[in-house]
C-alpha cells in the first residue's frame, strides 16, 4: 500500500489553463519571495526536497500550483518530487503561483534550487538508487505466539536516512490507543517489536502510521500506513447453536424426508480450514435398525428407511459431532444430542370390541341413553387420529334413535331420539360403524376400512293413555244447516285395544260456539246456524280443540277442523257506495262489485238499474258491464251539477241478486279530492269547510279589533288629566234610560273606569258615556230631564234593567269622558264594518 500523496487529479483543460495562466504570471509579475533549497544533484520521485513558508506570502490562497511539473507543493509548504530528475546545471528554478479565489488576488513565489556538488552520484548510481524503501511493506505476527518478547516484527526505513538524521516513530491502536503499549518501534533504528500475545479473534489486524521526521520536526516523508495482520491458529472448538435439538418425523414417511438441520459456529477466521466444519452422527438409540442419515456439510438430518412405526418405537436419540479442519483426525470436535420424535398418522383403525349387542327401552320415551359401546385403536390418544366417529348404518330409517360420541371415554352413546311404539314395532336391529375424525392414511386393501357392530333393541310394552292420531281430523259440514243438525266428530283410540270404547271427550275451545260435543262419542251437534262468511273463518274451515281421557284420566289433545261448504246465501253487493264524476272531464265511472260467497256462488255478475216504471232513471242513466265483477255507470243527459240516487241490482251466477242504492256526485272538479273538499252549490249540497289561511285571517281580524279597543282605552285613560264639561245644552239635563221590566238596582262606579254592559245581546260603553241606552226585545227608551247644577256619575245596575238616573252632589263635572256618544259610535261602528266585511271576504274566498 503506497503512502497518500498529492496527485495531478484535475482535468485537462483545467490543467491547460491554469498552465498557460502559470507561464504568464512567471513572466509578468514580480516574486513576493524567493527561496533557495541546497538539493543534491539527483532526485528521486515523491522525495521530500525541503518546506516553504507561504504565509509569509500570502495569508490565504484557495488554490497553490507550481509551475514546474516535476515538483508538488503541499498545503503546508512541504515540497516534493513528481519524477526522478538529474540536475544538469547547478541551478535549478521554477514558481509557485498562490491564488486566493474570494478577491481574486494572485501572488507568486521563486523557488530556486542548488545542488550540492560534494554528493553529486552518476546517472547509473542514481538509476541504481531509484527504488524506495519508504513504502508499505507486509507485517503479520502468529496469534497467541509465544514469543520471545519483545518479538521482532519488522524494520521501517526512509531514504532520506543518507542524507539527514531521522527518527522513526508510530501511532495507532496497539500504541497509544487500546491495545496501548502492544507494538513500540525503536527511534533511531526503525525496528518494530510486539511486546505480548495477541488473539485473533478479539483483533484481526492493527493499521498503524509510521513516521519519519529530522531532529528540526520536519517531515521528509508521507505518513506510512502500516498493516499489521495476526495470523490465525485453529484455538477455538465449533460450538453446536443448541446442547439438545428436538425434531419430529411423521411415521411410514418416505425415504429421504427431512428430519431437522443442525448448526454448529467456529470463531476462527471464516473460509479457512480452521472454520471448515464436518457433521456426522456418532450413535443411535435404540441402535437398529439404522434409520437416519446427516449430510457432512449441512447438517440436514434425513430419514434412511421408510420403518418408522410410532406404535413401536416412538423416539430415537441421536448423538452427533461436528469436527473443523474438514473433519481430519487431529480437528477440533464437539458432540451434541439430537431427540427424534415419531409423529402419529392415522394407520391403525378403530375397531369394535364385541361384534354384536343387546339392549332394551320401553316405547314412547324419549332422550334416554340405552346402551354403551367401545372401541380400540393403537393411534395416539385424545387426537383426531384416535378420537371415534360413529355412524348408524341401517336400522334407522324412521329416525329413532342416534348415537354420539363421549369425549372423554371415546365411547360411542346410543340414545333414542323419537319414541317407539310397542304396537308397532317389538324389536328394532341396527348396525353401526365406526371411524376417525382424521382420514385414513394407507390406502384401502381387501380389509374394510370400517368397523361395524350389530345392536339388537327390544321395544318394552307400556301402559298408555289414549291417543290422538291423527292430531288434526276434518268433518264436512253445510253452512246454515238447522240448529241440532248431527254429525261425526273426533275419534281417539286405546293403542294396545285399537278400539274407542271407553274414552271420553271434551270441548277445549270453540271461538263462537256453534257445536257441542258428543261425551262418549265425540260427534258434535249444530248449536247455532254455522257461517261460511263470518269474520273469524280461514278458508272456510272452523277450529275446534278436542280432548280425549280414558278412565284413568291420561288424556290427549287434538284438533278437529270443521269444513263448512259453501251455500249461495249471499247476494253480490258494491261495497263503495258514492261515486263521484268529475263532470267536465269524465261522463262515466267504475263500480266494483264483491259476493262474500265462494268462487262457486259468486261472480260473473250482472248489472242493472233498477227503477220505477214512472221514473225517468234508465233515460239519465246507463250501465255497461266491463268484465265479471264490473261495471261502468254513465249519465245520458246534461244533468246539473248535484247528487244523485242511483239503485244498482246485481245477480251471481245462480240468479241470487241484492239492489244496492249508489249516491252518485255530479261536480265541477277536475279529480274525486276537489269534490269532496269544496263548498259549491253546483254539487246541489256541501259542508262549510274554512280553509286554513281564511283561518289565520279570522285570527288576524280579532286581534287587529282587540288592538285598537286598547288603544281607545288607553287614550281615554290619558285624557282623564283633562277635563271637558259637556255643552251648554246638556248641563242642565239628566238622562234616564228605562224599559218596561222594573227598574235595578242602583250603583255607584268609578269615575275613571271603563264598564262594559251586556243585556240581551250585546252593549258596549265607556263609563260616563252619554246616550248609551240598554236595548231589550229591540226597543230602547232614552228620557232626558233638566234640573239645577247637579253630578252626573256612572251608575250600573244589574240584571235586565239599567237606569242612568241623577245623582246627588255639587256642580257637573265630567273628567272621565273623552268622547260624546255619536263620536264613540261612529267610531266603533266604522272599524267593526270594514273588519266584518274583511272577514266575510276571507270566508268565501
């Protein structure tokens, strides 16, 4: 490895320029400086030639070029050889142009070197000369050597040794930093020494940095890297990654199936034979047969025979080794152990212990267990290979029984599901079978591939109550038969006799009460007239629940239905009874017609009108029939607006007809909604419906009427600080109101009130208001008096009878009236008419 020197990396052109711009600035600008270097006459490539000091220069230059190409200035001033060079003058001179990129400014610097002609050497020896001994040079000391120490490693030295006095010195790991104090070399000689054992493994190598520099503290050579490599030595046994591998192969596998990979690591250094492992199997156990195979290089454990049996042997262990130096005798090894387990398949089937059972279960229970089998199986317990599955194969078919399996026991359960019935049948023989939950794994030969077991069930006789079978029993009936009418009812029977004597029966429900039942018999008796039609009837059959007991009191339940045939008692009838025609855009409409009857009794119909001989009702009126149930009603005339009674007879199909009255609306609308909602004397009648906004108008109306009384109120109220005396003319006169009832009593008001009078219908006034009479029956009386200087105050009776009569006191004043009677009414009169009118508008509108 060469020691870092600067190189003439730029580019071409680059160089071209700043060559060009060096041979101007040499030939045009003055040195700041010039240095002269006693050199000898011939140098060597990359030789140290001597230092400048450039800052006394220039402070700052970017850039530094000499303009000699076989000379290289460094950054610090030191100064090097590119080529080897002979002198062929005693002088020897170039420049050094220094440029600072910032402000442009350039400087230069004459260099000028001598040789020394006491040292001068020929060309040859020069030539002989040329090979450096500055440079990288192989290094490596044995791991864990044992010495003598301090142990001789190599020796560095500089050329520049012939002609000044260096010393040699080293940094790096090992010497002043960890490792410390492992490598030192001697100052004067160059000679490096190790001065303890190294393991590999903990530093595979060490890069140092030699230096060679003159007693002044110049450096006539590069820093020096050297490489010193530890040679491995095989010191580390190849460890197996686990003390115990654990694998499982699944049994009668192929030959060559994978068992598991071992794996084992050695610390010595990689792609060496000191890390170039062997893995062999040592020992088996049991020993034979020989089953399994380890691949040397991998550590793939794989299966030699196919006799892998888990019912036989269902673990192996095996110890292995693994052995470095590729396995050669004098190798390091380590030994491990490997535990094979056998996984279970499903080889071995289930079988039944016995080949036939017997048991027994009286008839008509049901959920109850009846009998237990077993069975033996040489797989792996409490797995699906294992765990049994049981079948019933014959003997089932109506359903009665099935057969589980118990969990825990493996067992197989045999239960009845549906009871059985004795009368019917004594013995039942089933056979069942059995599996695993998992699929048998060999390949079906000559042998079943499952077992099968017959089952004997003796049915035991039971004392039973009456049954009920069928559950659901019919009898036809007509409807509208005459009350007491007989007829067959519900029947249930003794099991065992297969007779109906001796049970008795009883009615549970009946909806409407049309039949009694029959206590010894069960035939039922019409008690009210039966109707096909009626509400509750489902498709013309009526329910009934009957219950039957025998004389032990055990009893049944059934239900007998009662089909009622249908008679033609009912005529067809339109069940929309008005019809509207919105006359200016239709001159007919649809009537429909329904019979509550059966499809046998009712449609097609026939449709008529049916009217007097002296009535004109076929010349307004015409019927057309659309389909069977359909009709279409048209009016002949240009009949008025109005509603009319039109009689419709309909007839079934057996002549059995009903006349239905139709009110039929003739109306100025354009849909049947428009009728129905307006008030138009063109229909000949209507209701008085107000609409929501003539509603909200009313509203507004009163409360408009209200406002304005407040206003009068408050005003009068207001100009009470004010008084006015009435006029001259009615200063000196009292009013009397009377009628022809007796006169009330008589009552003193306020006189800053407002009192409201109601008789009859209606008065309004303000208290002291003058004129104000009290009508009754229409007749008002006002009688006016004179007298002297008298009060005049509000006075209010009760009753029918109100007399405004003169009052005892001092002069007439008035200071709680602000209008006189014939402003108060034309007033007042005024705002009720336009309000009235408004009101009315809205109304008809």
């Amino acid at each position: 490895m060469a020691p870092a020197r600067p190189t003439r990396s730029r580019s071409g052109a680059l160089c071209g320029h700043l060559l060009l711009a060096l041979t101007i600035l040499t030939f045009t600008c003055d040195a700041c400086k010039k240095v002269v270097l006693q050199v000898p006459s011939q140098l060597d490539a990359e030789k140290f030639v001597g230092r400048v000091n450039l800052k006394e220069c220039f402070q700052s230059a970017n850039l530094i070029y000499s303009s000699d190409p076989d000379f290289q200035i460094l950054e610090d001033g030191s100064l090097y050889t590119t080529n080897a060079i002979l002198l062929s003058s005693e002088e020897r001179s170039f420049t050094i142009l220094l440029y600072n990129t910032e402000n442009q400014e350039e400087k230069k610097l004459l260099v000028l070197l001598q040789h020394q002609t006491k040292k001068r050497h020929s060309k040859e020896k020069v030539l002989r000369r040329a090979k450096r001994r500055w440079a990288p040079i192989p290094c490596s000391m044995q791991e864990n050597s044992l010495g003598p120490f301090p142990l001789f490693l190599q020796q560095i030295q500089s050329d520049t040794a012939q002609n000044y006095t260096i010393f040699y010195s080293i940094r790096g790991p090992g010497v002043d930093r960890e490792p410390t104090n492992l490598f030192y070399v001697e100052r004067d000689t160059g000679n490096l020494y190790c001065t303890r054992p190294v393991d590999r493994e903990e530093y595979e190598s060490f890069e140092l940095i030699a230096f060679a520099t003159t007693p002044d503290g110049y450096t006539p050579e590069l820093p020096l890297p050297l490489v010193i490599r530890i040679e491995d030595e095989n010191d580390n046994y190849p460890i197996f990654t686990e003390t115990t591998y654990v694998f499982t192969v699944s049994e009668n596998c192929r030959v060559g199936s994978t068992v598991g990979q071992v794996c084992a690591t050695d610390k010595d250094e990689p792609d060496t034979m000191h890390t170039r492992l062997k893995y062999s199997i040592i020992e088996q156990l049991p020993a034979y047969p020989t089953l399994f195979s380890m691949h040397p290089a991998t550590g793939v454990i794989t299966t030699s025979s196919s006799q892998l049996d888990r019912e036989l042997i269902d673990k192996y262990q095996l110890k292995i080794k693994v052995q470095d130096m590729d396995g050669q005798y004098f190798g390091l090894q380590t030994t491990s152990t490997c535990i094979i387990n056998i996984g279970d398949v499903n080889d071995n089937l289930p079988t039944f212990t016995r080949t036939s059972y017997v048991t027994s279960v009286e008839e008509n229970t049901v959920d109850v267990e009846i009998l237990r089998v077993t069975v033996e199986d040489k797989d792996l317990m409490n797995t699906v290979n294992w765990r049994a599955n049981y079948t019933i194969l014959k003997g089932n078919e109506n359903g009665n029984f099935k057969i589980v399996t118990d969990p825990k026991t493996n067992e197989g359960v045999l239960c009845v599901v549906k009871p059985l019935n004795y009368e019917e049948r004594q013995q039942v023989n089933l056979q069942i079978g059995v599996v695993n939950e998992a699929p048998y794994s060999k390949e079906a030969s000559s042998q079943s591939v499952m077992s099968t077991a017959t089952v004997t069930v003796n049915v035991k006789n039971q004392d039973e109550g009456p049954e009920c079978s069928p559950a659901v029993q019919t009898v036809q009936i007509k409807e509208n038969v005459p009350v007491g009418t007989k007829s067959n009812g519900y029947k249930a029977y003794d099991p065992e006799t297969r007779s109906s004597s001796g049970i008795r029966y009883k009615k549970l429900t009946d909806p409407k009460g049309w039949v009694t039942i029959d206590e010894n018999e069960g035939s039922i008796t019409i008690f009210r007239n039966l109707d096909r039609e009626a509400e509750s009837i489902r498709d013309g059959i009526y329910n009934i629940t009957i219950l039957a007991s025998d004389k032990d009191g055990r009893t049944c339940t059934g239900t007998l239905g009662i089909t009622l045939e249908d008679e033609n008692d009912n005529g067809p009838v339109i069940l929309k009874r008005t019809v509207v025609i919105c006359k200016t855009v239709l001159s007919s409409a649809d009537i429909v017609a329904v019979d509550p009857d059966g499809p046998t009794n009712g449609p097609p119909f026939d449709f008529s009108l049916e009217s007097d001989p002296d009535s004109d009702l076929e010349r307004k009126w015409r019927l057309v029939k659309i389909n069977d149930t359909a009709a279409r009603l048209f009016f002949q005339e240009d009949l008025p607006f109005g509603t009319y009674r039109v009689p419709v007879r309909i007839t079934d199909r057996h002549g059995l007809s009903l006349i239905t009255p139709l009110n039929v609306i003739l109306c100025d609308c354009v849909t049947e909604n428009d009728c129905a909602l307006r008030t138009d004397a063109r229909t000949g009648q209507g209701e008085v419906r107000l609409g929501k906004w003539a509603i909200l108008a009313i509203l507004l109306g009163i409360a408009l009427l209200f406002c304005i009384l407040f206003t009068l109120v408050c005003g009068g109220t207001g100009a009470a600080k004010q008084p006015k005396v009435f006029p001259d003319d009615l200063a000196q006169q009292n009013l009397i109101v009377s009628n022809t009832e007796a006169p009330g009593d008589d009552k003193i008001c306020p006189t800053n009130g407002f009192t409201t009078h109601t008789v009859g219908s209606s008065a309004q006034g303000i208290c002291g208001t003058l004129g104000s009479g009290v009508k009754n029956g229409g007749q008002e009386t006002i009688e006016m008096a004179k007298s002297g200087h008298q009060t005049l105050e509000p006075c209010r009776g009760t009753g029918h009878h109100h007399t405004l009569d003169s009052c005892r006191g001092g002069p007439v004043e008035v200071d709680n009236c602000r209008y006189t009677y014939s402003e108060w009414h034309n007033l007042t009169q005024t705002h009720l008419g336009e309000e009235s009118i408004r009101g009315h508008t809205l109304i008809k509108n």
